[in-house]
C-alpha cells in the first residue's frame, strides 16, 4: 500500500470518528441527493452499475467522485465490513482527502 494510500484510508478514518461519513449505497446516494456529501468514494471492486449510478448522480450534483480501493479497504477504514461506497460530509476533510487521492 502506497503512502498516499495510507493516508487517505486514515483521512477517512478521521471523518468517520468526527461522524462526517457515511456509508452503504443507500445512505451515500441520500447524502448525495440531500447535497450534504462533500466527496464520494466508491470502491473499485464495487459492481459495474454501483459505478455507474454514483458516477451518474454525483455529475448531475456536482459532487467529485473516485474510484478508488476496494470494499475491504474502504470498510476496515471506518472500521466496519465491506463498504462499496461512502460519502464525506465535512468539505475540509473531503477536500484534504481529494487532495490525497489526485496523488494516487
């Protein structure tokens, strides 16, 4: 795991120990929806159309959007099972972990 790696996944431990996360597709497409999410990230193991629709909603919200670990990583950062997808709700910590994730 890369450096930068590393720091993203414990940026986002961070968010979620201050409760700026959440998490599951449900919950991350309402965040979205609500224009609450700051940043999405949904894992890169997650399925073609979970993709695809966060792909789809965060452009038609205007919500930056990576792909980026897989659903083992992203859960063991929040420190909970596999996540396929999470939002980050406080735009200093999405825009700290974006910064990370542009380096990747």
């Amino acid at each position: 795991m890369s450096p930068e790696t590393k720091k993203v996944i414990n940026l986002i431990g961070i968010a979620m120990k201050s409760h700026n996360v959440v998490s599951g597709e449900f919950s991350t497409e309402k965040a979205v929806k609500e224009k609450k999410a700051a940043l999405v990230i949904v894992a890169e193991d997650a399925s073609d159309n979970t993709k695809k629709k966060f792909t789809n909603s965060c452009a038609f919200y205007n919500v930056p959007i990576y792909i980026f670990g897989d659903k083992e990583m992203l859960g063991h950062g929040i420190g909970k099972e596999f996540r396929a997808s999470l939002a980050i709700i406080d735009k200093g910590l999405a825009n700290a972990i974006e910064k990370q994730l542009k380096m990747i």
